[in-house]
C-alpha cells in the first residue's frame, strides 16, 4: 500500500539533479549533511510532493552505491599556497572550507511503478522497517495469505535494523531455485552463512510447501560435524534471532554419515569422541551401489568405447544375475569378492580351457577385460572403508528423509575419488527419489563447499562437475536445491553460479574484485565487499534490483574448530572394541545395556575380521531388536558354508598400479 | 630583453595587471593620523600567533538585475539584493543568523504607457522609482540603475548590520565587506570591522599614500581616521597587506580596514591585524579577488548566490543557450 502522508522522520538530504548528473529511472544523486548516518549500501526513500505542493506523490527507494566528499576548493594548489607549503598550517583554518557529502543511489523500486519515471527531486530519508520490505518487494511474499518469506539477515544502517527475507520459491524452487555464497577463505563466514540459512529454512519454510531436508557434504575438517552442538552465541546474537523470528538453538534433528576407515571398523572422521560418535552412522557401499557410478571412478583417458561396452555388459547382464561364464561355472556376482572371481574364472579358462588361443570372451578382447578388472577392483583398494569388498553396504535412508532434517556426510579424510564417488551417487540418488516422490520430503538442499574443486570453470568435464550442472539447470523443478560455494566465484562455471537465483557474497578479495563478474558493483561497493567483516553479506535475490548488506547473526550451532576442541576425537580403538561399541550403539531393544563387552570378545576371538565385518554390517542392515543375537546369528551362518569352499584369498587384494600388467 | 626588464633591473618592483578597482562612494576626505606623527609600516606577529575571536560573524549582500522588459525605450529592470549574516561555530563552520532579500522592479513608471505601466503596477508591489530623464539614453540609464540597486543593496546591508550588533554576544565580533561607516550605530559598535577591497578613494598622499601602497605583506599601516559613507561618520581605518605585490600589482592582497573611533581601536589595531592576516587561509579561490576577500565573506556570498533567483544571474560571454555538456 502507498503511504498517503509525509514522513514523519526528518529528511536526511535532497536529491539533486544537474545536466551532467541527471536523475534517471534507475539512479538518482543526493547529498546530506557533513554528519550523516548512512553509508554505502544503506537503503533510503525519497518522498515528491504531491501536486499542489501537499501529500505526497512518487515515492522512489534507493540503496547508497557511491559516495563523494569535496569541498569548494577550486585546486589542490590553492590549499597549498594557503597554507604556505607548510601542512602543519592547514590544519585548522579559522574556517572550515564547504563542503559536501554527495551520494549516488540505485533505484530499488518506484511507487507507483508505472509510467516508470525519472527520480523526482525531493526530500530523502532513512528507510524503515516498512520502508526495507516495500523497497526490496518483500511485501509481496512477506504479507500474503501465504507467506513464503525465508529470514536471510538484518539490513542495519542508520541505527535502525530491519529483517531482510528471501523468498521460498526462489530460493528453494519453484520460480527459481539455488544459492551460491562467495568469500574468502578463513573467516567462516560462508559456512557460517549457510548453517544459519539452513536454520532459517527449517524454522520458515511454509507448511503448504511441504517438507524439507537439507544434506551437507563435509569436505573440510571439522566444519560441519557438530550441528547437533549448541554454540557460544552473544546476546546481540540473540538478539538478532530474537529479531529474525529464528530458534537460536542447535539442529534438533543431524543425522551423520562417515565412511570407515581402512580397517573396516573405526569412522573415518573426527568426529569420534566417545559422547559423540554414537550418532555417526557408517556410509559403505558395495559393488552394487558403485557400479552405476563406474564413470566416475574411471579416467576417462584411458577408458575407452570398448571398455564402456563392457561394464555395460558387466552392469546388464551378470551383477545381480545367475550368470554362466561358458567354462563351466556359475556366478552370481553381488561383491568385488565376486567379480574378481569371475574375472580369474574367465581369464583361468581363456588360458586353460581354450588352451591360450583366444584372446576373447563374448566379443570382449581380454585386454579390454583385464583393464577395466583392474580399473574395477582398485576402487576398493583406493576407497577402503567407503567401498566394501564383500558384505551388505551401509547407506542413507533413501525413502525415509524426515522433514526440516541435516544429513550432514562427512567425506573430509576420504580420498578425491571417493569424494566424486559419493557425491555423484548421493546427488544420483536424490534426484532419483526426488523424480518419484519417494524421497520422505519435498525438497532437500544439498551444500557443497569449494566449487572451485568440483565446478571449475576451466578443467576437463568430470562427472561430478556434469551432476552440478544438471543440478544448477533442471534441480528447481524436482525440489534438488543446490547450495554451493567457493572462494573465487569467477572460477566456478557460469552456468553453475548463473543459475542460482540467489547470490551470496562475504568478504570478497580484491583481485576477484576486478574480474568482469563484478563489473556491476561500484567501486565504493567493492571496498566495502572487501572489507565486509564476520557475520556480513551482500545478498543479490531475484526480487531484489539492488545487491543488499545483511547482518546474520553466528549459527547456533557449534563451529568444527571449536567442536574438535570440546570434543577431541577419540584415538582409533583396537578391532574388538571398535565392533563392541558399534554393537552396543545398534542394539535397539536393550539400548546396548544388555552387550557386554567381554561376551563380544569372545564371540569373535580367532574369527576372521572379514566375516566380523560382514556379520556388523548385516546387523547394521537388519537393525534387530537383540543385535547381539543377531550377529552371532549372522556370524556362524555366514561363516559355515563358506569354510567349506576355501576361498583362494580372504579379500580382494589390492592392485599394484606399477604391476607388469600394461593396463 | 624587454624594456620593462630593464627597468625591473634598474629597480623598480615586477609588476602584472592593470585593472583599477571602481571607486568607492561617497567623496574621500584627507585622512588625519591618530597613530603616531607620520603613516608608518608596522610588522604583524606570525600568522600561526594571532588571536582569532572565538565568536566571529560575517556579513556580505550581492546583487542582481536584468532588463526584462521594454516599453518602447523604457527599459523594465528586475532586480533582487540581498544580505546575510553567517555566524562561525568553534568547528569553523559558519551558520546564516541573519537573512533578508529583496526582490523589486526598477523602472520610470511615469513615462511607461499607460496600459503598460498599469499592468505593471497590478503584478507588482515592490517598485523602486528611478529618474525619467535618463531614458533616452540607454547606457547612462543603465547606471542609473545600478547605482539604485547598489543603494538599496546597502541600505539593506546596513539594516542586517544594526540588527546583528544588536544582538552580538558579549565576546562576538562582526565583519562586514565594505564600509563600516554606513551605519552610525555600526560604526560604533565596539567589535565591528568593515573590510574594504577597492580602493578608488585615497585617503592618503605623498609618502604616507606611497609607504601605504607598497606595504609589505604580514605588515600595516599606522591607523588614520576617515568619514565615509553618506552619514559622514568618523572611523578609524588602516591597510593590512594579506599577500605580497611584488611581482602583481599596488593593490594585490591589499585590504583596508575600518573600526570604530576610538582609543582601543589604535591599541588593538595590530592584534585585530593579525587576526585579519590568519583569515587569509582557506584561499577564496574560484573568486577573482581572492587575494583580498576573506574565505568566509566569500561563503556568505555563495550561500547567497545559491539563493538567487536564477534568472537573474549574470549573463554569460554569449547569450546563445548554454549547456554543461
């Protein structure tokens, strides 16, 4: 609604128009007393006289992008013959020189917005709360029947501090969708930012919208493993939720996702203390969940049609399938146990069998077959305790994600591979239970730090790098909202920052600064982008015209650095008593009470690790009620048949790359 | 080498220039000492010494006309003056305490036609009568005319002047541009100072007129009393150099001062001096006179320039339409 009467506030200053520095529709030039409040990136209004000189006619609001100071001083050398040459004499002159404090500002919005008009000269003022949401159209979205307003910060200037709202179905889909947040590194403001938003998410996102869930790769530290901690937050940062209508308390629901280490038992992260490692759940995947995502994992280099054509065959026709291999055994391969079985099985009947005179096996050339074995089973060399040789895998609840939830994986310690690995397949996954409704929510942020990494703008094009893209360009129609960010935002691939609608900037480097990206922003803007300090943003958003600052305040969670120093990980415990803690933490029905440890250690004193593991990752499938029944259950059967065929090797060994093997 | 070169290197002082300055009104009688037996020179202390007032304010007026109309030869004027006392804060930046303007139309309303001349008096209260018989000649009526704004400009100067010592604080002084003389009351108010930048009326001769007009700069002269103005009221009065001639002309950075008549004003002449001479600083620059027009009369002038009516503003080199680009 236009406001019919004068403001009440006084003016700050006056807009002023000349030949050389007109008024436009998009800009308008004003000055304001030597003394004055407001700053670059303040929002201000500007008030026409009604006709007849009473009332009010356009209102215009406009955000501060320049500033200038000068005096009426006609030379530089008049000062200097004022004073003689001598600084020590200018510097109090009985009389101040004029002087003027003149601004530039960058229309936001005009009322009535129709015709569109040049900004009228009138009177300016500070904006207020009213003033912000009408200027950044937050009106329409904060004010409806059903409101879709998502808190991003405070716009504070002036001495007033007024909240500032993203849209939900342009931040979170459907009319645009997508944040991307730039900064440099080491001041925990991206991060920061995006644990707050999160928080702001959950605690607005509007129920006709349905639910919400938000997965966070963590691929730095400790940096997003104590989401579930309350942190040290300030009064004025309570103040600020206060004020932002945001819990300012910990995420009530984290769930943690950490592969295994090496030897199958420990977690691989650092979240490991003894209070906390309880809630880290295993993330391990066996040779069905990698194989679809074989392209990831293989260079493309030297992965050629043929060997394509082959882990398709691989793919279609033997995994999961009864499968003869034409030498007279049968596989049915489920593990890389069982794949590289089936590999020696027809490269043993190649030789044997065929006596060494063919060199092929179902129009595959047996070097193709030899390299993509190899390609196949180093994965599980490479990404051990991710990648399980034998055993069920371990994964998310892929039809069972609970609303206004994290699901935070932690890949930090996890080689490169691994990273694209998961990412891939997890991405993968969601938008396949995305597309079919069977996901548990309606949409679900995914963060993901350091683009630069896994969305260079530059570089071959990676798997990983294609999944973003896909993100970025078709994610908002399937409720897949991509969170991203990076250090140098010019470097990540247009294509992934141009299509968030929402773009999020933290202190900014000024060699970044002078890129063409942000040829927009004034000179006064980039000072002040590059030296914002913690806790401040400049926010573009599709109903803002304006890039806008904005105070959050810290994420009511606790930050990784200092979570790791409340909370040191705990050394990686011996084999028995890392399964007797995984036991104890799976037991449902007695919650762990009734385990004792002793009673485990006997259980698999002498037993092989490999069927130890095998027999906690099917507890860990199964989630029994008594699961320490379970696993002896699980541990004698899975034992017994198999002592009857001796196995040729207890696992899957791992590949020497500099074998003699050309591939 | 040039002539004047040799002249320069037989002794005599580098000049430049060779505008007079336009005299001042009112008929300038022989001045009398009070200060001593003969005009002498008298060294300031350092500029970074003196003793500026806490409490200062300035006054200053500007004028503007413009032919607007014509009645056969009868030239129409529109003319606004007005005045403005700006009062220095401690942080050196001056505030308006005073203000008043005057917008009027000057014309012979006797020998306009009638249905002209009753137009005029419809649409117009303010008329300031000028004399008739100078219509017929263009150019001697337009200095008519100017005389007539610049009256009713100083008279009201001289209104501003007397409501603002009236009202100047205990420790508060005023500075004036132009004569102190105008005002009996002005001209004797303990802590007024008239600044004079033209110097048509010589006041002196012979080897005081001479000591007076190559005074060095950061120097004075001895004070002499003067009757100006049309009221005819006694001052006292001195020159002050502010910049140094040498090298520019007789009357570069020259100012002449005026105080009431009295005693004190002789024993405070060379403080009152020095304060004068610190004023030099910030330059008054883009204004031509710069080297004798103290930086705050020329912001007064500008706040009331910003203030007039803009039509009335002068006119530029070419009367074609002008533009900033």
């Amino acid at each position: 609604m236009i406001a019919t009467a004068r403001s009440d506030a006084a003016p700050i200053g006056r807009v002023v128009a000349t030949e050389l520095k007109p008024s436009t529709p998009h800009q308008f030039h004003f000055w304001t007393a030597t003394d004055t409040s407001i700053g670059i990136g303040a929002i201000v209004k500007v008030e026409e006289l009604g006709a007849g000189g009473s009332g009010i006619g356009r209102i215009v609001y406009g955000v501060v992008t320049e500033g200038f100071a000068y005096s009426d001083l006609a030379t530089p050398l008049h000062d200097v013959v004022g004073a003689e040459g001598d600084p020590t004499r200018a510097v109090h002159p009985p009389t101040a020189r004029q002087q003027i404090r003149y601004w530039t500002a960058a229309v936001l919005r005009q009322m009535p917005e129709e015709p569109l008009q040049p900004v009228p000269l009138g009177q300016v003022f500070v904006a207020g709360d009213a003033d912000v949401a009408q200027a950044l159209r937050m009106d329409a979205y904060l004010y409806s029947a059903t409101p879709t307003a998502i808190p991003i910060g405070l716009y504070t200037s002036a001495g007033l501090e007024a909240p500032v709202y993203l849209d939900a179905d342009f931040l979170i889909g459907p009319e645009a969708a997508h944040l991307n947040i730039s900064g440099v590194s080491g001041l925990a403001t991206k991060t920061s930012a995006v644990e707050f938003l999160l928080a702001s998410i959950f605690a607005h996102f509007p129920a006709h919208k349905g639910r919400v869930a938000a997965l966070c790769f963590n691929v730095k530290g400790p940096d997003l493993c104590f989401l579930d901690q309350p942190g040290n937050l300030s009064d004025e940062d309570r103040r600020r939720y206060e004020r932002l209508a945001v819990p300012s308390t910990p995420f009530e629901r984290v769930r943690l996702y950490a592969p295994l280490k090496a030897d199958g038992v420990n977690l691989n992260t650092l979240r490991t203390h003894p209070d906390l490692v309880g809630a880290v759940e295993p993330l391990t995947w066996g040779l069905q969940e990698v194989v679809d995502y074989a392209e990831v994992l293989l260079n493309r280099d030297d992965i050629d049609a043929k060997a394509d054509a082959f882990i398709d065959f691989l793919r279609d026709r033997v995994l999961g399938r009864t499968f003869d291999d034409g030498f007279g055994t049968t596989h049915r391969v489920q593990t890389f146990a069982d794949l590289d079985r089936l590999f020696r099985s027809i490269f043993d009947g190649l030789e044997i069998t065929a006596g060494g005179r063919s060199d092929s096996w179902r129009t595959h050339h047996i070097a193709t077959m030899r390299k993509v074995r190899n390609r196949l089973l180093n994965i599980s060399t490479r990404c051990k305790g991710l990648v399980t040789d034998d055993g069920p895998s371990s994964d998310l609840p892929w039809e069972e994600f609970e609303d206004r939830t994290v699901y935070v994986i932690d890949i930090a310690n996890v080689d490169p591979l691994g990273q694209d690995l998961v990412f891939a397949r997890v991405v993968s996954k969601l938008r396949e239970q995305l597309e079919r409704r069977e996901l548990g929510v309606d949409a679900v942020v995914v963060f993901v730090d350091e683009l630069n990494k896994y969305a260079p703008g530059d570089g071959p094009e990676t798997y990983v790098k294609k999944m973003l893209l896909d993100i970025s360009e078709r994610g908002r129609y399937l409720g897949l909202v991509l969170f991203g960010a990076e250090q140098f935002r010019s470097q990540v691939h247009r294509r992934v920052v141009g299509n968030a609608g929402t773009q999020v900037f933290g202190r900014m480097d000024m060699d970044e600064l002078a890129t063409p990206g942000y040829q927009v922003l004034t000179p006064a803007t980039k000072s002040k982008l590059a030296t914002l300090p913690i806790g401040e943003l400049m926010v573009r958003h599709p109903h803002f015209t304006q890039p806008i600052f904005v105070r959050f305040p810290k994420p009511p969670v606790l930050r990784g650095r200092d979570g790791v120093e409340r909370f040191p990980p705990a050394m990686d415990v011996p084999f028995d008593d890392a399964v007797v803690r995984q036991l104890v933490r799976l037991d449902q029905g007695g919650r762990g009470g009734r385990i004792r440890p002793n009673q485990v250690k006997d259980l698999i004193a002498d037993r092989d690790q490999d069927d130890v593991r095998r027999a906690l990752a099917a507890v860990r499938h199964t989630r029994p009620e008594d699961a320490l029944a379970y696993f002896r259950k699980v541990l004698g059967a899975r034992i017994a048949p198999e002592a009857a065929v001796p196995r040729e090797r207890h696992a899957v060994p791992p590949l020497n790359p500099i074998s003699e093997e050309p591939y | 080498m040039t002539w004047w070169q040799a002249l320069i290197d037989g002794g005599a002082v580098p000049g430049r220039g060779g505008k007079s300055d336009e005299p001042e009104g009112g008929a300038a009688d022989p001045a009398d000492l009070v200060e001593g037996a003969e005009l002498q020179a008298h060294p300031l202390v350092d500029r970074s010494a003196a003793q500026i007032p806490a409490e200062v304010s300035f006054l200053n007026g500007i004028e503007r006309w413009s032919v607007v109309a014509y009645d056969g030869v009868v030239q129409i004027v529109s003319a606004y003056v007005a005045a403005a006392v700006r009062r220095r804060d401690t942080e050196g930046v001056l505030h308006t305490t005073f203000e008043r303007s005057r917008s009027f139309v000057v014309a012979p309303v006797e020998r306009m036609t009638p249905p002209l001349r009753q137009v005029l008096e419809q649409s117009v209260t303010d008329i300031e009568p000028i004399d008739g018989e100078l219509v017929g000649q263009p150019a001697r009526y337009l200095e008519k005319v100017e005389s007539t704004v610049r009256r009713v400009r100083a008279h009201l100067e001289r209104e501003l002047a007397e409501a603002c010592t009236n009202g100047l604080g205990a420790e508060e002084w005023l500075i004036l541009d132009g004569l102190l003389s105008r005002s009996p009351a002005v001209a004797r108010h303990p802590r007024a100072l008239g600044v004079i930048k033209s110097h048509g009326a010589q006041f002196l001769e012979g080897r005081g007129l001479e000591r007076a007009l190559t005074l060095p700069a950061g120097n004075r002269t001895s004070v002499f009393a003067v009757r100006g103005g049309h009221t005819r009221t006694e001052v006292y009065s001195w020159y002050v150099r502010l910049w140094p001639w040498e090298g520019n002309d007789l009357l570069y950075g020259l100012l002449r001062v005026e105080g009431r008549a009295h005693p004190d004003t002789v024993a405070r002449a060379s403080e009152l001096s020095g304060w004068l001479w610190a004023e030099r600083a910030p330059l008054a620059t883009p204004a031509t006179r710069w080297d004798r027009l103290l930086y705050p009369l020329h912001q007064v002038e500008e706040y009331l320039k910003a203030l007039a009516p803009r039509d009335l503003q002068l006119h530029r080199a070419s009367r074609l339409p002008r533009t900033g680009t």
